[in-house]
C-alpha cells in the first residue's frame, strides 16, 4: 500500500476544492474497486491504495494522469489544464399560447351558451 498526497491547481495556481483523485490505468480510467478521494477546499488530497497511476478529474478541466512508484509515501501536485468545454444548455419554456386561447374561447362559448336568457323559448 501507497500514500500519495499533494495539491491540485489550475493552470494560474489556483487551488481546485473538490477535485477528485484516484487510482487509475494510464489512459485514466477508472479501475474496478480501486481507491479514490476528493480533494479538501484548500485543493489538497491524500489517497492511500495501491496502483500504477494515479488521475485528477475537476469539471472544465482535461483529467490528468501521472505514474506512481512503489514507495510507500509520495508527493504528486497537479496542474490541471482547462480544456473539457461543455456544449451551452439552454433551458426554455415554450408557448403554448395557440392552445390557450383554444381553450379560453372554448370556456367562454360555453358560458355564453348557458347563460340564463340565451336560449329560445318555444
């Protein structure tokens, strides 16, 4: 069993909370049962497990995928680089003002129709 602890930032230096962290193969994917943590608000991690490789994930950013050795303590700091754009979500309510009026003019037929003194008495 390993321990690798360090930082994760961005690009600029800035400390990325929440980044997850865990071991991986090296194309950085994610190994059946293996060990992951997430970063603390101040950026920093320490994961415990065993594995060749290890990978940070943080949403707008490229994973990144370092090599670990067999020593049983290491520091690894990561400098994630931005490059995962995800495609603009719009969110709209549509109009339905065809069906509306539909109803409106429906309604307003049949309260005119019921309405006392608007029927033909024979």
């Amino acid at each position: 069993m390993i321990t690798v602890s360090g930082y994760i930032k961005d690009n600029a230096g800035v400390l990325l909370p929440n980044a997850e962290v865990y071991f991986s193969d090296a194309s950085g994917g994610i190994i059946n049962g293996a060990a992951g943590t997430t970063a603390n608000l101040d950026g920093y991690y320490q994961l415990q497990g065993d594995g060749n490789y290890i990978t940070a994930a943080y949403t707008g950013y490229s994973k990144l995928t370092l090599p670990v050795t067999d020593a049983p303590t290491q520091y690894a700091n990561f400098k994630m680089i931005e490059g995962l754009n995800l495609p603009e979500v719009v969110i709209s309510a549509k109009s339905h003002w065809k069906i509306i009026l539909g109803v409106l003019l429906a309604v307003a037929t049949l309260v005119f129709i019921f309405m006392p003194g608007n029927y033909s008495k024979q």
